[in-house]
C-alpha cells in the first residue's frame, strides 16, 4: 500500500473544497450556529471539519471506504493483520476485545494492575476475573507486571478461562515480557489480550520496548493520544492470527461504538500514521536522547530519583519505556501530590501523575530542548520550595497480601445487586458494589465483587485525605461506601 496516502484527512480536504452543505447533524452546520462567545475560544476550525462520516465526509453507503482505507494502512504501518479506530478511546477497544474473547459468562485471566475501564469491560460483559498477582516493590509501594511463570501458574489454576490480557506498559512506563507471556497462553491454544495504550509509538523505534504485535499478542489496543500525536479519545486495536474470531471483534466494538463518531478524530489518527511511517524513527530517536538528557539533568536535583534500573530485574519489570521519567520526590520529606499542586499552580506545569512520593512527566516527539528546560527549571523552583512544605498527612499503606482483595462474586453481579451506603467504618468484611480507583494511574483499588478489609480502606480514607483523587465513587471522600446489600 501507498503509506503516503491519508484517505481521511484528504476527504476532509476535498469536503472542505466542494462548498459541501449538509441538511443534516451536526446542528451547528460547521460553526454558521455557534455562539460568537464559543468562536472566541475554540476558533471555527475544528466545527469546520466536524462532519458526518456517513452521509458528509463519505456518502451514506461509505462507498468509498475512506475509513476502511485508513484502517487498512494503519495495520499494514505497523504489521498487524487488521487494524480497527477508535472516537471512544482505548476504554472502548478493550472492551470489545474482552467481549470477543470471553462473551457471556466466560472467564479471563487479567493482571490485577489492570486500568478501570478492564473493570468496566467486566460488568459490561459478565466475564469473571482471574487475578494473575503482580510482583509487588513493598518498599516503593509499586507494582510490576506480571511474569510468563506467574501466567502459567495462573493458567494451571484456571484451565478453562477464554484468554489473558496484560497491561503493557504501565502507567509507569514499565512492561512485561509479552513475547514469554503470548508463548505461555499459546501453548495452551489461549488468546493474549494486550492492553497497550500507552504503547501506541512502540513500533516506530527499536530502542523503545517490544511492540505487542511483534511480541505476538493476539489482539493489542493503543491510544493514539497518548504517546501519538491525536485527539483526546483517539485510539486504535490491531489483530493478528486466527485464535480471535475477527468478525466478532469487530460486531464487539460495533455494539459500544458512537454511530456518529468523530471525523476530527479519525483524520488525525490517519495523518499520525503517516508521519510515524515516514518520519518516526528520525522523531523518537530525538524523542529519547532528549529523555535520556533530562533524566539525567533531574538526577542532580538534591534528594530526586528518577527510576530507571531500580525498576527492571528479575523479580521487576522486563523493560521501561524511558520516555515515561518517573521522579520519587520522597526523600525530600514531601508527597507527588504536594509538588504536583505546586508546579501546577505556581510554574503553569501539569505532570501525567502523582501519588503519595512520585510525579511523572511524559516526554513526547513533540518536546524540545524548549520545553524540557522548562520542566528542569520547574522543578529546581519547586525543589527549593519544598523546603517550606508543610509534611504531607501520613497514608496507610497496605502491605502486598493486604492489598489483593478475595473476589467473592462476579463484578457484573456485584455492580447491579441491591446494594446500600454504609459508613466505611462498618465496611470491613462487606462486599463492594462500586469500583474504587485512584487516579491517575487509574488502577482500582477495589473493584466490585471483592470483600473489603480493614487495610485498603484504611488507604484509601487517609489517601483522601493526603490529596488522592478518587472519580468513580459514589463518596469521592470515602465517608462512606456502596455495598452488597
């Protein structure tokens, strides 16, 4: 195929030549309706090419197959078999696939690291979980992925679950033997699930980790927003091989998708993939000696560390993505939460996460000497700042066993049950029926299904109070719970 070609955005281009007017949604008739106060802010642009996909961009029978066109060039770009897009994110994607695997009443072994919306995915679908455990860093208080040998003992003990899916990369950055992992399920004639959605670039550079498609996984999901260069809620998934039915992948995500999904979106994630193909080896060589010399430039900070090795090992991670600078701030005597805050509203810098003792800041192709001394000059100004802190209110944290909650019943059954909102006081030994999740990273807590015990409610109540976020309770404060009545 001619990886030059764009079908998507040259369509937009064409539609924006043909003085093409549409009696039909969307209602703003690109940007003629829309409020002057709006226009200040958002210019007219983007309402320009917010059209239909069917009917507008294409006609109503999409005879010309500019998205099938573009899908098709993103699979060849980055050696899958096929390639779907996404205008609802990754959340959307791995839910279609968790459904294509497991269906109704399936079961599928899921590392526990898992994001929320793989949580989701379990009540949307009925699917049971199978905990594979991930190897923990108590003194960090840091998970890793799991092993191929802790996928095989996982498998010894559910046989007859559908699949695996992994998370790979982390929110961290940090990854899993994926090539071990997709031997250890096909051994058994099982589909690897591979939720990448930080892994979008991975293809593009040798010296960034494994891609999941080269590794072998089955069916691997990717945000094109996140380490691409797209529009929020870009993401695309990629099959190969024949263990995943692809007909029912694809009836999957029809059943979640938008039936008017976003053509700003979609042309960008086209035009990104061009640019990868033509020019992303040159952007992320660039991209990860800037990585390297800031991480480096970081590391001189008094009392930072930024993880690189301290991360990898044996009983670790298999790889890193050193895009992705982890910074443990905890010897400073100060919580990521509090420099966070700190950088946000004294030095207009926002970073990609925080918790109770690191930040992290992810380096894009779009970064420059520029900006990366931007972010040096901001933590120098919040380091000397720190000084003055007052010390972050302590959290509780569980020990590894303590934080691997029993699942009692299923997520699905758990969610939709008659439930009540206790004090979390009386909550201990009680079933939850919401899902509770710190974020970011956006790795649950408590997901719905399991007994709740003394210690994660514990980290959670004084989490709060130490500046955790939780979006997704009922009581983002934690003065109370939603139960299994």
């Amino acid at each position: 195929m001619d990886q030059t070609e764009t079908p998507l955005l040259d369509a937009l281009n064409e539609y924006h030549a043909s003085n093409r007017y549409g009696y039909s949604p969307p209602g703003h008739r690109q940007g003629r309706g829309v409020d002057d106060r709006v226009l200040r802010v958002l210019g007219r642009e983007p309402f320009l090419s917010d059209v239909l996909a069917n009917g507008g961009l294409d006609d109503r029978r999409s005879s010309n197959g500019y998205l099938q066109k573009a899908e098709d060039l993103m699979a060849e770009a980055v050696g899958a078999d096929t390639a779907w897009f996404s205008t609802c994110g990754s959340s959307l994607s791995v839910k279609a696939a968790m459904m294509a695997v497991a269906g109704g009443d399936g079961s599928l072994l899921l590392s526990r690291d898992s994001h929320k919306s793989v949580v989701a995915g379990l009540i949307f679908s009925g699917v049971m979980p199978r905990w594979i455990t991930p190897r923990w860093d108590a003194d960090r208080h840091l998970s890793h992925p799991p092993s191929p040998e802790e996928v095989e003992e996982t498998w010894r003990r559910y046989p007859d679950a559908a699949g695996a899916l992994i998370v790979s990369p982390s929110p961290y950055g940090t990854c899993a033997d994926l090539a071990g992992i997709a031997d250890v399920c096909h051994a058994r004639g099982k589909p690897l699930i591979v939720d990448e959605a930080w892994g979008a670039h991975l293809p593009f550079h040798e010296n960034l980790p494994t891609w999941a498609m080269n590794a072998g996984a089955d069916v691997c999901v990717v945000s094109v927003h996140k380490m691409g260069a797209g529009f929020e809620q870009g993401s695309a998934f990629h099959l190969q091989g024949d263990l995943i039915d692809q007909d029912r992948l694809s009836a999957c995500a029809d059943l979640l998708m938008t039936t008017s999904p976003n053509v700003l979106v979609y042309s960008a994630i086209d035009g990104w993939r061009r640019q990868m193909v033509e020019h992303g080896h040159r952007l992320f060589g660039a991209a990860l000696d800037l990585a390297d010399d800031t991480r480096r430039r970081i590391e001189e900070i008094d009392d930072v560390e930024v993880l690189d090795e301290e991360l990898l090992g044996a009983q670790a991670s298999h790889d890193l993505d050193r895009l992705q600078i982890l910074i443990d701030v905890s010897a400073t005597g100060t919580s990521g939460y509090q420099a966070a805050d700190w950088l946000r509203e004294n030095c207009q810098v926002d970073v990609g996460m925080s918790d109770h003792r690191r930040i992290l800041a992810t380096m894009s192709v779009a970064d420059g000497s520029d900006t990366a001394g931007r972010l040096l000059h901001a933590l120098s100004l919040w380091r000397k700042a720190a000084d003055d802190f007052a010390p972050p209110p302590p959290i509780d944290l569980p020990s590894p066993a303590e934080l691997q909650l029993t699942t009692k019943t299923s997520p699905r059954d758990a969610f939709f049950a008659e439930v009540e909102q206790i004090p979390v006081e009386h909550a201990v030994g009680r079933i939850a029926a919401e899902q509770i999740t710190p974020y970011p990273p956006g790795i649950p807590a408590v997901v719905p299904g399991e007994r709740l015990n003394e210690a994660v409610l514990d980290y959670l109540v004084t989490g709060v109070q130490a500046g955790m976020n939780l979006p997704d309770p009922a009581d983002p404060q934690m003065g109370s719970i939603r139960v299994m009545a």
